[in-house]
C-alpha cells in the first residue's frame, strides 16, 4: 500500500477503493501507519469529503476494527440513542431507564465531556460508587436482565475510531461532516443494535451552528445505516440555550431524577419522550403515537422508569438510595446568585458559554486529562423569553473554589442578553428525518 499516493489521491478530490480505505484504518489500528500520514489523510478528507461509498467503506472499516457485539441471544428489539452532544443535555439518564421500561434494549455505550459539552459518564459518575468501565460480557448481562447498561467505549469496541478521535481532536479536524458521522456509526453499529435514534442538536451550545449542517450530518448517519441495513431515524432539536435548567453534572443528575419522577423541565422531558417514541416506532412497536406518547409519561408519573433507574445503579456499584434522596449526591460548598443588570425580557442564553462557564468552575474539562469537579456547575432561574427585573437571579452557581468564580462571571455576563422587546421561544424540535 503506497500511503503517500492514498493522500495525494484524496487530496486532488479522487475516490478511494474499498480496500485502500479498509487497509487505511487497519494499518492505523495496528500502529504501522504514523499519525503525521494519516492526519494528512483527514486533512485531505476536511477538504475534500468522501462520497457515500467510500463513508460506508471507511465506516466499516471501523467497525470492524474490534469486537461487534452479538445481542441476537437478548429477546427485544435492541435500540440505542445518540446526542451529538450539548449543554445541559442529560436526556440520556431519563431516557435509557424509560425506554427499557416500555420494552425496549437499550445497549448504550457512552463517552466522556469536552469542551462547552458535558459527557453522560461523567454525570453517571456522580453517582457514589456507579462503575462505567464494564466488561463486555458483563454489558451483555446487564442489558438482558435490566434492559439496558450505561458503560464507557471498551478497548475491543472500534479501536479504530478512539484512535482516529484522539487525531482529529489535535490536528483541527472534527467538524467534519464524514468523520463525524463515520465515528458515530462505527461505535453505535458495533454495539450489536437493531435501529438507532438520532439527537442532532443545532445552535450555539452544537457542533452544528445552522440547520442546514445538522439535517446534512443527520441525512448522512441515516444513509450509512441503510447501507448496513439498520434503520435510523432522526431529531433536529434546538441546542441556541442549555437544555433544562442545570449544567454541572451532579446537578443534571439531580434533575434527571426529579423527570423520572414525574416532575422537572419540560423541555428536557419533551425531547426525551418523542426520542423515546422514535425508538419504538422504528423497532415497529407503535400502532398509535398519541397513545404511546401517553403511556412513556405514565411511566414516568408513576414511578415505573426510576425504579428501573435504581436497579440499574444498584447493578452497576451505585448507591440506589440517591433516587429516593437527592443529598446523597456530591454538593458544592458555596452557592451565589448571578442577577439581572436591568429590566426587559431575555433575548439570548448563548450554550456554548453557559457551557464554559460551567467547565470555568470545575465541571467540564477542556483537556481528556483534566479532572473533573462533580458538585459544580449552574442552575438556570430564568431561560430565553423570560420577563426579568433588576436584581432578579438569572443563574445559581454553585462552586468550590473562589479563584475560578469570577472566570465563570464574566462567561455568564458574554452568554446572557436581556432586551425590552417580548421573545418568541423558537421550536424545540426543527425536524424529523428517517424512513
């Protein structure tokens, strides 16, 4: 395999054989392909894209650069959910134990935040004693007994793409529309699910800023997975200010659970319900929407997903008593409230610096090395539309450490617009896409 002719190739806009792509990500996995080649590769890729056969290609490629679990033995249709990611996005937690408890499998394998974003094992973390890091066969156990485990990316669970991620973290290639998609795919296929259901977030807390990039991201997942005969649909839905009311991750898991309890955000519980709706339908277990839309809220009011929450938590090392008793969660030493300035109306609640306001205090991390504070992070009082006065809180936050309070301050005072005209609250869901 001639590397440097590969790069010159893709990067004057020509397409790559299966084999050449396949040889590509099993030369990279194995070590005999150095970064400094395949980073110009992605680069030539940035540019250049790829078309639909070679993205099927390369995601296979990937997909079986590990183990591709085998759920087949597991009775239930097997459905999983993928976020592209945001801010104040906790949606996962409600909805694993909520699908699992209408009938669905859902075996979901998670990652950690970066950035503005906030990542699902981190919140899980949270959780006194609650074990990301299982085995594969213990996975599989979990997902049979209580329908549904939340574990980390294993080593066997596509190599290819935790390598290439690392890549194209330091070499200025993620927002790349074939190799977010490619990563994507390859990690959710390789959890031996029958359909997936996708959560494209678009705004300033997304890696999608404008709708035509996240219903062009969306359409390409959705294709690769017909081309592997595993149906996809997808959600556009609106990420231009945090989800919910909390960012911090013991404070999203506070407010997951006050969902699973029947009560909370709407706009968090919305999202999760029509997710959740998604995935049944596409595992054509759907015969009225209305109906089944009705029923998932029933489960949540009576209590019927949270206790599926517990045993799970149980499952996995948790201390379950956290979905009866909030404090057993870690909490921040010091709370102060960040005030409205003048009177009018919120205009604007900017995701991506709530976001690093939240990663200011401790609770994100802008390195995959950097520590992790659990007990920090914010409480919105007011969101986008809301009539505010002087002095009225706009934010709780909740912190440790004075030297880094400040930072978040002036992240908080960037992020917030407050205007004198009435706002009109934007849809929360922009599209629906999928056969």
């Amino acid at each position: 395999m001639h590397v440097v002719e590969l790069i010159r190739q893709k990067r004057d806009g020509h397409s790559l054989t299966d084999d050449q792509l396949r040889r590509l990500v099993d030369a990279y996995t194995e070590g005999d392909l150095p970064d400094y080649q395949m980073s110009a590769f992605l680069m030539a890729v940035y540019f250049k894209s790829m078309t639909a056969d070679e993205l099927g290609a390369w995601t296979e490629a990937m997909l079986h650069s590990g183990q591709v679990l085998d759920l087949s033995h597991i009775e239930g249709a097997k459905v999983d959910k993928h976020s592209t990611g945001g801010v104040g996005d906790k949606v996962s937690l409600i909805l694993a134990p909520l699908a699992a408890a209408a009938g669905l499998k859902v075996p979901m394998i998670s990652g950690r935040g970066l950035g503005h974003t906030g990542g699902t094992l981190d919140k899980l973390e949270s959780i006194p004693g609650f074990d990301v890091n299982q085995s594969v066969e213990r996975f599989k156990q979990l997902v049979d007994t209580y329908g549904l485990g939340l574990i980390g990316q294993t080593g066997e669970i596509a190599p290819a793409d935790k390598k290439l991620y690392a890549l194209r973290d330091v070499t200025g290639t993620v927002e790349c529309i074939p190799l977010i998609a490619s990563s994507i795919m390859s990690k959710k296929l390789a959890e031996g699910i029958d359909a997936l259901v996708l959560d494209v977030k678009v705004g300033s807390g997304a890696f999608m800023t404008n709708i035509e990039n996240a219903r062009k991201l969306a359409e390409t997942m959705i294709d690769i997975g017909e081309s592997m005969d595993r149906p996809v649909r997808a959600l556009i839905t609106d990420m231009d200010q945090p989800l919910g009311r909390t960012v911090g991750n013991s404070l999203e898991v506070r407010e997951s659970i006050e969902i699973l309890r029947g009560d909370g955000p709407e706009d968090v519980t919305r999202i999760t319900v029509e997710l959740v709706a998604e995935m049944l339908d596409v595992a054509e277990m759907v015969d009225d929407r209305d109906a089944t839309i009705d029923r998932l809220y029933t489960l949540l009011a009576d209590g019927t997903a949270l206790e599926v929450f517990a045993e799970l938590i149980e499952a996995q090392g948790g201390d379950r008593r956290v979905c009866e008793d909030l404090s057993v969660l870690p909490s921040a030493e010091h709370t102060v409230e960040f005030e409205a300035d003048s009177s009018g109306y919120i205009e604007s609640i900017d995701a991506r610096e709530v976001g690093m306001a939240a990663v200011e205090l401790g609770a994100g991390r802008e390195k995959k090395e950097d520590p992790v504070d659990p007990a920090v992070g914010l409480v919105l009082n007011r969101k986008r539309a809301d009539q505010v006065e002087p002095g009225d809180s706009i934010v709780t936050i909740h912190y440790n450490d004075e030297e880094l309070l400040e930072q978040a301050r002036t992240r908080l005072d960037r992020a917030i617009t407050i205007g004198d005209a009435p706002v009109e609250q934007p849809p929360l869901i922009f599209d629906r896409l999928g056969k």
